[in-house]
C-alpha cells in the first residue's frame, strides 16, 4: 500500500525534494520557521517533525503530505471522500506561502 514508510524514508524524500528545487537546508529553514540543524536531522531521521512542521514542509516544497509521509502518489483511497486526506489537505492549505 505504502512505498515505502519511515522516518529514514521521510527524511530522504524530504532531501530528494529539497535538493530538487536546489534549496539549502537554511534556505527552506527559512521557508518554514526552524533552524537549518533542523532540516539535516530530519534529513539524516535523527529527529521527527511534528503533525505542523511537516505541513509547512509539505506545502513549502509543493509536494502533498501524504507523498512526505508516506511516499504514495494519488493511490489509496478516494481523495474526495476521504476524511483523513482531506484534513490533511486542509492543515497544508494552511501553510502554503
């Protein structure tokens, strides 16, 4: 169902998509709010983002949560009748820039 799910697989992801958009580390820690030193634990899994940092980086990098999260890209239930996507679809809305 999921690609693959973990905290080492988020922070590659969120490396992979920082470094996509050829973004520092300070630079999208500037984006959102936190400390670059932040961004390279959560890159390298050493710490773990709250529900509200990971939809600022989420929304920062134009990438949905749940691809973050957990790696899926559209699969999985139907968007419009899902209440769990479309609260987190909501809480992203509210970060976006």
């Amino acid at each position: 169902m999921f690609t693959e799910l973990g905290y080492r697989a988020f922070g590659r992801r969120l490396h992979e998509r920082r470094r996509a958009l050829n973004l520092t580390q300070a630079d999208l820690a500037a984006g959102i709010g936190v400390s670059a030193s932040f961004i390279g634990h959560l890159e390298r899994a050493e710490k773990v983002p709250s529900l509200e940092t990971a939809a600022r980086l989420s929304a920062y990098l134009d990438v949905s949560l749940d691809w973050l999260a957990l790696g899926r890209k559209g699969a999985g239930c139907d968007r419009s009748r899902c209440p769990l996507y479309m609260d987190l679809a909501r809480l992203t809305q509210a970060y976006r820039p």
